[in-house]
C-alpha cells in the first residue's frame, strides 16, 4: 500500500495551512494498493517527537479515523466531518476532540506521522475511541500499513 499527498513529499516540510499557524486544515491524502480483503482503513496521524524532538516524552495524537470505506481512496484537503466517506467513524486527537488538528510544535522539528491501515474487518462503534483503543480493537486484523511523514517547525 502506498500513501502521499499533492501537499507535502514524504519526510519533507508540511505546508504552514495544515498547522496551527496557518488555516489548521487537513493535507489531502491519496493511497493505492490497497490489498484484498480490506473491509476497512483506518488512519492514525501523530507526532512522536512531543514536546521536544531532542528529548521525546510522548506521542501527540491529531486525527483519528476508523472505518474508512475499503473503496475510498482519498481525503481532499480540510475534509470536514460532514464530507468524510459514509461509514467513517471518529476518535478522539490528544485535544480531547475528534477532526484533525494540525501540527503546533512548541520547540523544534516534530515528525508527522500519517498511517493509514488495511483491516480485514469494520470494526464497531468504539464511541470516540482514543488511538489506543482503536489500536487495541484492529489488533491481529491489519492486512497493510501505509506511511507518510510530514516535518514542522516553528
């Protein structure tokens, strides 16, 4: 499975629009080869690098999506919870809220991480689940796993 963006290269700049120094919308997204199987996507975008990339003390969570259609094939940029493909569900990001929240580093370059996996099942309504959850609940269900990393700083 492969996953890019028309906004931003793998393990380049992000643009300042999709942070929160800009309009703090969502990249566009764009994945192909999805392998068979696949009942549903599931995309977890988060930063590793929180607070300080020189000494690391948790993973931010910013969007989380589950049952993405197997069919879909795409996210448009700033997709608004109202136009995200029919069946898709929502957790919740590290700002207690669903939707995307773009990056907002407080030192350094942080690493965006946007994965997008192929699961053989559609999962239940996990209600808001946090990305741990989710984790928990696609276990021993991914088929493939997709990577996009976008860079920020400040």
């Amino acid at each position: 499975m492969q996953l890019t963006s028309p906004n931003f290269a793998d393990r380049k700049p992000m643009s300042r629009e999709h942070t929160c120094d800009g309009k703090n919308i969502s990249p566009a997204l764009e994945w192909s080869g999805v392998p068979q199987g696949t009942r549903s996507l599931v995309l977890i975008v988060d930063d590793p690098d929180a607070p300080d990339p020189a000494h690391p003390k948790m993973t931010w969570v910013h969007w989380v999506l589950y049952n993405i259609p197997a069919t879909a094939s795409a996210l448009p940029e700033g997709v608004a919870d109202k136009d995200l493909p029919e069946g898709t569900l929502q957790g919740i990001n590290d700002w207690k809220k669903t939707g995307y929240g773009g990056p907002c580093p407080p030192i350094g370059e942080h690493r965006y991480f946007h994965k997008l996996y192929a699961v053989d099942v559609i999962l239940p309504d996990l209600m808001r689940p946090t990305k741990g959850k989710l984790e928990k609940a696609m276990d021993g269900h991914v088929l493939s796993k997709a990577e996009l990393v976008g860079l920020y700083e400040r």
